[in-house]
C-alpha cells in the first residue's frame, strides 16, 4: 500500500476530534439526595444501556467519518509488479505493435509479428477481470507511417479481434516518427496512468536515425515522454519479440536490392541486359545463389552468383523483347526467413523503334546534301524518320508520337513553336541541336537560351575557326571527351583513341557554359566546347556546335565510322524516357500525363494489395491538350511539422501496378487496354553502400545497453531480454479513492440519520 499524497494523511488526526468533544462535554455533577430523584433513577437505569450504545455507535461513525475523509484525499493505491499491474483503473495502454517488413522474419513457424500478436494478447487477457470504464486503450502501427489502428477502445474482445488482423506492412522501421505518433496520444489523454507496450525486433536502424539533428530530437522526444510529472505518469514497457536464446544463430537475410537496365531505351531492335543486385547480410557464405528472371508472368531465365558474406553482387541477363508495349519484370531469389524482400520489380516500356522529327534548316541546298540530309542517312534503317521538314512545315504538333526532334541549322522558330518544343522535352522528349550558318544567333540566345531558362545549355557568342576563303584550313580534333556518356559507350579497348581522329574546321564559340554539361570539346587554343548537354524537365538536349556537312566540317565526316557511331548512340539515349517516373518506392504516388484525346472519366488500376480500384483523373482544362493521373491521390505538398510523424501520400505495398483504360465503346480503338505498369519496390531505392547499411533488410539488433547509451534520460523496462531493468514505477489503482469518497457520504448520511432517529426518541 502507497499514497499519492502521504502527506495528506495527517487529516487522520482528525479522527480524534469527536472524542476529544466528548471528553470535553463531560460534566461533573454534585450528588443531592432528593425524594422524587429517586424515581427519576429507577427510569434512567433501564434505559442507560441504549443510551450508552446509541452514543458510542455515532461517535465511532464520526471517527470513521474523518479517517475516511484523510485516506480519500491521501489517494492510496496498491502496489505490483509491472506484467501483474494491468488491472490499473483510469489508466491509458498504448499498445504499439512494430508492423515494418523486417517483422515478417520467420523465427520457425511463426513471424517476430505472429509473436507480438501473441504477446498482445496475452497482455490484453490480464487486462480482462480489471478494466474499468475509466480505462482505455490504443493500439498504433509503428513504422516510418505510423498510424493509429484502434483508438480509444475499452472492450477487451473488440480490441483483441483487431489485433488479430494485424498483417506486416512493406514499411521501414522508424522508431523517432513512431514515439512522435506515441507523444501525440499522450497529449490528448485524460488519464493520470499511461502505460506505453512496445512490440519490435528492436532493429538497429528503427532507432538510431541518420544525422545528429535528428537523434537529438529523438533523445529530447524520449526524455520529454518519461519525466516526473506530479499530475500524470508514464511507464514504457520494450518486448523484444527477437529476443536470442544463448548459442541461437543471428538473424541473416539476403535480398534482392537492384533491377536495372544497361540502357533506359529499350527497343525490340537490340537486346535488353538487365542487372540484377544481391546482397548478403549475414556472415554465411553462399557458394552458389540463383537469380530467377520474369517478365510478364513468365519465367524466362536463370543467372547464378556466389554470395560471400556481407557483400554485393551483381548478376547479368540478356533478353530480346518482340513486342513492344509496356512490359513487366521480376527479378526473385529462394525465400529465405524474410521473403518479403526476396523480389525486385522493374517496369519498362519498350519501344519497336525511335520516332524522329528532323527540321531541315536549309533544303534549298540540293543538290548538295544539307547536314539534315546526312543525319537521315546515317539513322535510316535504325529508326522511324519524319521529314525533313522545313521550319514553316513544323508546327508543334503531333510531338507525343514523337522521341527525338533534330534542329538541323534552322534559322529561327517562332514562339510559339518554341514553347511546344519546351513542353515536349520537359514532358521527357530528346532534342539534337546542330548549328551553322544559317542559324540566327540573337533569335537563339533570346528564344532558346532565355538567359539559361531555355532548351539551349549555352549562349551563342560567334563563329570560331577557319571560313573556307582562308587556305590552308588548319583543322581542328576533339581534344577530350566524356567516357563514362552513353554517347561514347563504345569508345572501348581499340576504339578508345577513335573520336580524337575526327576533323572540324569551324564551330560555334559559347558563353556563360558550365564545364559539367560539356560532353566534348576542341583542340582550339580557348579548349572550345563540341557537344553540350542540359537536362530539361525530364528530357534532355544535346548541342552539337559544328555542322554534320562539309560547311564546317572534314567533308566526308557523316561517313565516318566514329561520327556515326556517336550519333547511333546518341539518339537512343535522347529519346530514353527516365525509368524513375513508372518504378516508384513505397510512400511516392503514381501521376501520369496524357494528351486529353486519351481522357475518360474512369480509369482502373490493378493493385497487389487492394486489387482494382477505380481513379477518375482530373479532366484537361478548357482548351488544354493534357489531363493527369494521380494514385492515390494528388500529393499536398507542405513542409513536414518535426512535430509530427509523416503520413504516407503514395503507395503503400511493393509489386505490379496495372492502369487500365476501359472499354469506353463498341469501337475497336475503345476496347479495354493496359496503359502503363508500374513497379513499386520496398527499400533500398538504389544499391549504394548508404542505402544498403540503413535498409530494413539489414536486421541488425540493438542492445538495451546500447539504447541507455545513446538515450540515457529514456526511462524503459525491457521485457524478454537476459537483463531486466529496474521497475521504479508504482502500480496504482487508481479508482480507489472513489470508492472512499462513496464509503465517506455513506457515513456521513448514516450518521445524520442515527443523530435524527436518537434525538427524537428522546424527545
């Protein structure tokens, strides 16, 4: 037994003050003998027994009056100890059940998830004979998207039927957004107990975030959580459900942690390699681990790897896709103890060829062969080609059914034409850009440079080099180049000298360029830049500052084997569509933009973990060429309250996404069609060293001793490890004042009476 307010208990003295009246209204009486006394005597002495029980019996409820009245306000409460003291009566248990992916380890038969399930239960079961109406509890997912599952229940069965469905998200650990969610409860709670039940695997990197910042919030967050409050307490219970027997194994786990393209073009013209990434966390070596490919629903091959321990590798697979068209890929190892993470997802569109647009900014120069001429020559047979057409003909339009448009010393477009071009790129389409003497260098430097707002990655100064009235041509070559571009992926072995054998006798000097865009340059005495790129949106340009005929250039350069080869890579990775916009990790939404011919009311997607669902895109505005798909929904974006945990805004489960366009007519162009896949991935979002360390694959755990290092003022008890900690915390229940205050009017009423029903019998 243990008082709140101890001090209080002196009102117990109290008690002491209707014996101490009694004693104080005895009166001492003079004996006088008296005849008639003498009859008075006799009657008194029959009724002095009751009198004297009557009496005693008010001064005793006067007594228990007082002491009732000390101990109501004193608040008593009893004490336990912590797994016995769940019967606590206006108390507040906050049930956080640890639903991140690495809680799907599989310890036997049953998960560290099925073992917290259980562990709840059992809790919940001693909570049964005892919760009072007072009593409540919560029940929170803790992840990096904490949510609260159950709030504020006080029936036992309504909380332990929720319990039971719990299921392992495809979240990371994040323990520093799960107490913010914690803190939040406890805000809002009324209770003066609170008592906070903790289930995890108490993985590492669930509680010790990435930079300084960040874990000083935390570590001021834990201690704000468990300091002394006269009014409220708060007691943290840890049950470490992936608590080691001694001599039991580590926990270890492999996972597929990259699906990749050599190229993000992929066309049925040329094979596609993709790289698959395995990483092994444990200490066992693995002399052999099968990689399984599978592309849309089918399984097309295997590719083996040995994986030593704690290391990465990377297995390679080379497919010929003969239909284009959106296509789906998996990359899969044997289920381990942690299947979740066993898969990788990659969705791809693939092309039959690229679609170019080449504008010919001198077709007058029949019958010599302008420089859009010579790039048609050198791409026919490859690739689809519209025109050349001439800058009057190219109106802006159709440009969706288009990959890479070729400005071929073109004079000067419009504005208007302009902003088309812009709206393509950003949208994801290639530009080429290929200067000369026709170009009108103030109409560039204003239309497309726009003091580097534009598509141009470089203002246009002057014409540098040697005009053909000048004889001999001193010729210039390419003084370095970027290796490590597509363009020049194959610049390898013999051919790694070959771009430098390349002639050019005049170029386009620029300014205001930065020198991490420049993919070649010249051997001129200013190293003057060749080709330039800039990334615009989510397309690219490349500037190309000489000619591709004989005007600027050695005249049979289109014919040469190095030039050619740049410009074959070249177009391909123009016209590549980044991979990122259609392979999303959990928490980003889907957005698709489509031309608003494509538009209906109703799309419906294909989910893994909700299966159809219907998305009504927002309709094109008046007069407006594109309309958007968002999934879930359009995203708020806001800063982030440090306050408060992060709500997730996108998808929520790892796998294949199909949105579909249904049948909108009895028409063959209406029929239902596959618009796009989508491939969602659980962390890692890129292979790096960082990235692999922090993922929730990597199930390292951390000690209770570790915790109290790195949190010292975080007050816990850890229940299921080796060591306990102290339990300096009082079980209290807390309703029993309540009842002393019920008991103390009983007395008091009783009393009143009894003084009313003895005084009127005497009168």
């Amino acid at each position: 037994m243990g008082f709140f307010n101890p001090g209080l208990m002196w009102f117990a003295v109290g008690g002491a003050i209707p014996i101490i009246i009694h004693l104080l209204h005895r009166q001492k009486y003079r004996r006088v003998r008296w005849a008639a006394m003498e009859f008075l005597l006799a009657a008194l002495k029959r009724t002095q027994r009751r009198m004297r029980l009557e009496n005693l019996l008010l001064l005793l409820l006067r007594v228990l009056v007082m002491l009732l009245l000390a101990l109501a306000i004193s608040r008593p409460f009893l004490q336990a100890s912590p797994l016995d003291m769940l019967g606590a009566s206006d108390t507040h248990h906050i049930l956080v059940i640890d639903t991140s992916y690495s809680m799907g380890f599989k310890k036997g038969a049953k998960s560290y998830l099925d073992q917290s399930r259980e562990g709840a239960n059992k809790l919940l079961e001693s909570l049964t004979k005892n919760l009072s109406e007072q009593d409540k509890i919560t029940v929170v997912f803790g992840s990096n998207y904490p949510e609260v599952y159950v709030p504020l229940a006080n029936k036992i069965k309504h909380v332990k039927d929720a319990v039971a469905q719990i299921k392992t998200s495809h979240y990371g650990s994040n323990m520093y957004f799960t107490f913010q969610m914690v803190r939040e409860i406890l805000e809002g709670s009324r209770n003066p107990e609170r008592r906070v039940y903790l289930f995890t695997d108490l993985q590492r990197n669930g509680w010790e975030p990435p930079d300084e910042v960040t874990i000083k919030r935390f570590d001021d967050l834990l201690k704000g959580l468990t300091k002394e409050d006269k009014n409220k307490k708060t007691k943290i219970l840890l049950f470490n459900v992936a608590q080691k027997s001694q001599g039991e194994a580590i926990d270890d786990n492999r996972a597929v942690v990259g699906l990749r393209v050599s190229s993000d073009e992929v066309s049925t013209r040329r094979s596609t390699i993709f790289h698959a990434d395995v990483y092994n966390w444990s200490g066992v070596s693995y002399p052999s681990v099968d990689v399984k490919f599978v592309i849309d629903g089918s399984h097309v091959g295997t590719a083996s790897t040995p994986l030593p321990p704690n290391s990465l590798m990377t297995v390679t697979y080379r497919h010929e896709f003969n239909v284009p068209g959106p296509h789906f890929v998996e990359a899969a190892i044997d289920p381990d103890a942690l299947s979740m993470d066993d898969h990788r997802y990659l969705a791809l569109d693939v092309k039959q060829s690229i679609e170019v647009l080449i504008i010919d900014g001198e077709p007058e120069s029949a019958p010599k062969y302008s420089c859009a001429d010579y790039l048609k020559l050198m791409l026919a047979g490859q690739h689809n080609i519209t025109g050349p057409v001439t800058p009057d003909m190219f109106t802006g339009e159709g440009l969706d059914k288009i990959d890479v448009v070729a400005l071929c010393n073109v004079q000067a477009l419009t504005q208007d034409k302009v902003a088309k071009l812009e709206e393509f790129v950003r949208r994801g389409g290639g530009l080429f850009v290929t200067l000369g003497g026709k170009v009108d260098r103030g109409s560039y430097n204003e239309l497309l440079y726009k003091e580097n707002m534009g598509l141009l990655p470089a203002e246009l100064s002057s014409v540098g080099g040697m005009s053909p009235e000048i004889q001999p041509r001193v010729p210039l070559n390419i003084r370095s180049y970027n290796g490590a571009h597509a363009m020049f992926d194959w610049c390898t072995g013999v051919f790694t000298r070959a771009p430098y054998s390349l002639i050019f006798y005049q170029y386009y000097r620029l300014e205001k360029v930065d020198l991490e865009r420049v993919l070649a340059d010249l051997t001129d005495p200013a190293n003057s830049p060749l080709l330039v790129e800039k990334k615009f949106g989510e397309g690219k340009v490349v500037l190309y500052t000489g000619t591709i005929d004989e005007e600027w250039s050695y005249d049979k350069l289109a014919g040469t084997p190095a030039f050619a080869a740049m410009i074959w890579e070249l177009f391909p990775y123009l016209a590549s569509r980044p991979l990122s916009a259609k392979n999303l990790a959990i928490g980003e939404p889907i957005q698709l933009a489509m031309r608003a011919y494509h538009y209906t009311r109703t799309f419906v997607l294909d989910t893994p973990g909700e299966g159809q669902v219907a998305t009504s895109p927002e309709p094109p505005q008046e007069n407006g060429d594109w309309f958007t798909i968002f999934y879930p929904g359009k995203p708020v974006r806001g800063k982030q309250d440090d306050g408060k945990p992060p709500t997730n805004e996108g998808l929520k489960f790892a796998g294949k996404y199909t949105l579909i366009r249904p049948k909108t007519g009895p028409e063959p162009e209406n029929e239902e069609r596959v618009v796009s896949y989508y491939a969602c991935n659980l962390q890692p979002r890129t292979p790096s060293a960082e990235e692999i360390v922090s993922a929730e694959g990597n199930l390292d755990r951390i000690s209770a001793e570790d915790l109290r290092k790195r949190y010292p003022d975080f007050k816990f008890e850890l229940v299921g490890a080796a060591e306990k900690a102290k339990d300096d915390t009082t079980r209290t229940a807390s309703n029993l004042w309540r009842y002393l205050l019920y008991l103390l009017c009983g007395a008091l009423a009783l009393e009143s009476f009894l003084a009313w029903f003895f005084g009127r019998a005497k009168q």
